[in-house]
C-alpha cells in the first residue's frame, strides 16, 4: 500500500510540474504547435516531392502569424539537408531574421521539435 501511495503522490507531482510548465511557456508556444502542424497537413502536397523532401519552411511560403515563431519541415533523425541554411527559414533569427522560436515537423506533419531562444 505504501509503494502504490508512493507512486501517486509522484504522478500527481509530475502532473503539477507539467502544469507548471505548460503556463509558464504561455499559448504561443500551444498555439504555434498547432498551427504549424495544421498548416503543413495543409499545404503538404501543394510541393513536388523532391522538394518537400529538402524540408521547406512552410511559413515562408503560407501565413503562420504566431509571434516569434517560424514553422519548418525537417527529418528525425535529423539529416544533413536540414542544416543547410538555404533549407531553413528567412525569418529565422540565425539567417538574419526577426523571429526568434521555431516549429519542427516531420514529412508526415507531426510536431518533432519547439524551441523559443526569445
């Protein structure tokens, strides 16, 4: 009976930090997720295939106005091409842009990746 007590009180403390969490990152970063998945389910087929296998930054090429935020197709495992500057997104602050946080989906438009450097 201890050890089963033991683990609830460890779920609901897991439970408590995921709350914790989640508010403190704020709904950009929830509303960025979602969108950047609903936006390439999308448009993913408005792109020949080899250039959708390069992983295009879907929010150069369609609306995504969530602050900060840049929606980009990559691989994961992550591949070579990703890292190429010329696959990434403008607006990406590394390549000289404004935008400081970013959305990673696979191909298949499933979130791989959130990052907010803000």
């Amino acid at each position: 009976m201890a050890s089963s007590l033991s683990a609830s009180g460890v779920l609901v403390l897991l439970v408590c930090v995921g709350v914790v969490v989640a508010s403190t990152l704020g709904g950009d970063q929830e509303e960025a997720t979602t969108r950047c998945a609903a936006l390439c389910t999308a448009h993913r087929y408005d792109y020949e295939l080899t250039a959708w296998n390069k992983g295009p930054c879907l929010s150069d090429h369609f609306p995504f106005d969530v602050p900060h935020y840049v929606c980009d197709v990559a691989h994961w495992p992550r591949q070579q091409v990703d890292n190429d500057p010329n696959n990434q997104c403008r607006d990406w602050n590394p390549q000289g842009g404004d935008k400081c946080a970013f959305v990673e989906v696979n191909t298949k438009c499933q979130v791989i990746r959130v990052k907010n450097f803000c």
